[in-house]
C-alpha cells in the first residue's frame, strides 16, 4: 500500500472532491478485499466512522465492526454508534459493553501512565476475545490518517498502547491513510455522517479516564460525564461548538467546602478546559464570554452530584498540556 501522499493529490477543499475520492477509495476497497471478510474497530470518533461508512458502501455486510464502550465514553456517545451504525445503516456492528471490567481493573489506580496503560491493554485484549469468536476475517481496517504516518511522535502513536497480539494475522485496510483530518471530514460529510459526528472535536483513546484525576471512582466519574454533556450542551448553543478547538471538563480528586441548601458541603470542583490549536502541540486559551462563564457554572453547580464550585483553567500549553493526565 502506498504510503506517500503523492504531489498531485489534490487538497479534497469540496463536497465535488470528496465525492471523486470515495468512488475512488470504493474501486480500490472493491479490489482489495474481494468477497471477504473485514474487521474494524469502531469508536465513535471521525476516522472510524468514516471508514466504517465508506466500507460499508463498499462491501456491505462483509464488513463487521466492533464497538467497545469502556466505561469512559462521553454521555450518550455509545448510544450514538449503534444508532448510526446499527439501526440507521443496518450494518453488522458488534456492541461490548466492557464498562465494570474497565472499571475494575482501574480501581484504586493513580498513576496516569498506568491508567493508560490499563485502558489500552484491556481494549486490545477485549477486541481480540471478540475477534477471535469471528470466523473468516481476513482483514483489518484502521482509520489511520495521514499525520499518523507522518509524524512519527504523533498524539495517538504517542499516547495509545498500540500493537495486536500476534493472533492477528489480517491484513490491513486502511481508505483514509493519506487523508489530512479536514478532508476526512470533508469525505464523512459526503457521505453523509451526522455533522456532529464529522464535526467532532478530538476525544482522547483513554476518554473521560484522564479527566477522572487520580484514581477512577464511579461517582466522580459520573461528574466528569454530566458536566461534559451540560459544557457541550452550552458550547452547541452559544455558537461555540464549531468554533474552538477543544473543551471539556476536569474533576480532580480533592474537594473544598461550600454551602448547599443552608448546610455547609464539602465536594469536588469541577474544571472547565477551552482551548484552540493548530496541531496540539502549542495551545491557547478560548476567552469565553463571561456571561456563558457564568451560566455553566450555575448549571453545573446545581446538576451535578458531588460538585460545589466550578474554575476555568486560564493556562496556554506550555505551560499546561491540554489535558490534566
Ligand atoms: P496534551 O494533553 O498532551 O494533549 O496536551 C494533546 C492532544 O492529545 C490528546 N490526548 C490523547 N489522545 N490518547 C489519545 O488518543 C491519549 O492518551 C491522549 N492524551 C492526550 C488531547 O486530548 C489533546 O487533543
């Protein structure tokens, strides 16, 4: 497979290119995998569903994919999946909820490389038991992008626990492999993704697990999860959504006192991260109108269990990563 972006390949910049591109890709993935079998692990972000859709054009019911909800999804984002995938195309998609094995193996674990560690291990070991109950598979699909390819200390190449277990003996298929991210989304809009799944904003493979701080515990978890979804929910109405790069909510493992229904509480803050970027690698901060400020944190103070004050975190990286793990 050829891995270099050839200098005539044109930038797919309209929804004309990206149509000559998926007739294209779909040739090619007709050609390649014949009338077998292909696997692929679908997550929910815009790689894999993208691939999964041109895959599906392509070759139907010859595709399987495999979802693993690790019990660190965003809220509602599973349901998602099977709804897109499942009811609205009809395609084989396999569901796992893997979320008290996750939790499990997780508990009592602070140290975030080994949180890491953890998640990325048990999610290759969950898709491998999956995949070996399969019979015939003869490929593997992946939705990897052209950065990374090219940039050898990319974010996911970096950061995820790669490598199967010599079980995997499939070969690769990989449609999008020379695509830079905003002609996958150009593509996925083509072919017809819900525009909030192609216009998703990046969401770490360790998920919510790196903004539960410290230790996982399923309460505090569940503040990250609902105070994600009501950050979300404000970002989408005041216009945001599209519009800065990255953000999402902490929860770290200390707590303050406050008051609640005139008794004094002592509960967890909850963190709010906005930030924009070109690559990840430099960040600025997003200067939210003071106003929205507010009203998430009148929001979230009063919905989210366990959480007394909200902050927003005002630090460019350097010095700060964008996460808090
Ligand atoms: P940091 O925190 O290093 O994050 O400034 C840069 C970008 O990478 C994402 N990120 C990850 N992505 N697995 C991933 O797939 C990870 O373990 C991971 N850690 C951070 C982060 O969300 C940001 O977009």
């Amino acid at each position: 497979m050829e891995n270099v972006r050839p200098e005539s390949m044109a930038r797919i910049t309209t929804p004309e290119l990206a149509n000559a591109f998926i007739e294209q890709a779909i040739k090619e993935l007709r050609d390649q995998i014949g009338d077998q079998k292909v696997l692929l692990a679908l997550s929910g972000g815009v790689d894999s569903s993208v691939v999964a859709k041109l895959l599906i054009r392509a070759v139907g019911q010859q595709l399987v994919c495999i979802h693993v909800n690790h019990g660190l999804m965003r809220k509602g984002e599973s349901e998602q999946v099977v709804e897109v995938f499942r009811e609205n195309l009809g395609s084989n998609l396999i569901f796992i909820d893997a979320t008290e094995r996750f939790l499990t193996k997780l508990e009592g674990v602070s140290d975030p490389e080994k949180k890491r560690k953890i998640i990325g291990g048990e999610f290759i070991e969950v898709f491998a038991e999956e995949a070996a109950k399969l019979k015939g598979i003869a490929y593997l699909a992946q939705g990897t992008i052209y950065p990374d390819i090219t940039e050898s200390k990319g974010i996911k190449s970096h950061h995820n626990v790669g490598g199967l277990p010599d079980s995997f003996h499939f070969e690769l298929v990989e449609p999008i492999r020379l695509l830079y991210k905003d002609e996958v989304r150009m593509v996925g809009r083509a072919l017809g993704l819900p525009e909030e799944m192609v216009s998703r904003q990046p969401f770490p493979g360790p998920g919510l697990g790196v903004r539960c701080v410290g230790a996982i515990t399923r309460d505090r978890l569940e503040a990250v999860r609902e105070s994600d979804a009501i950050l979300r929910e404000e970002f989408a109405k005041a216009g945001l959504a599209g519009k800065v790069w990255q953000y999402f909510t902490i929860v770290p493992d200390f707590r303050s006192t406050g008051i609640k229904d005139g008794k004094r509480s002592f509960e967890w803050p909850v963190i709010i991260r906005a930030v924009n970027t070109q690559d990840a690698v430099t960040a600025t901060i997003e200067e939210l109108d003071w106003k929205i400020l507010a009203h998430i944190t009148e929001r979230i103070t009063h919905e989210v269990a366990g959480v007394n004050r909200v902050l927003y975190d005002l630090t460019p990286k350097p010095t700060g990563t964008i996460e808090w793990e």
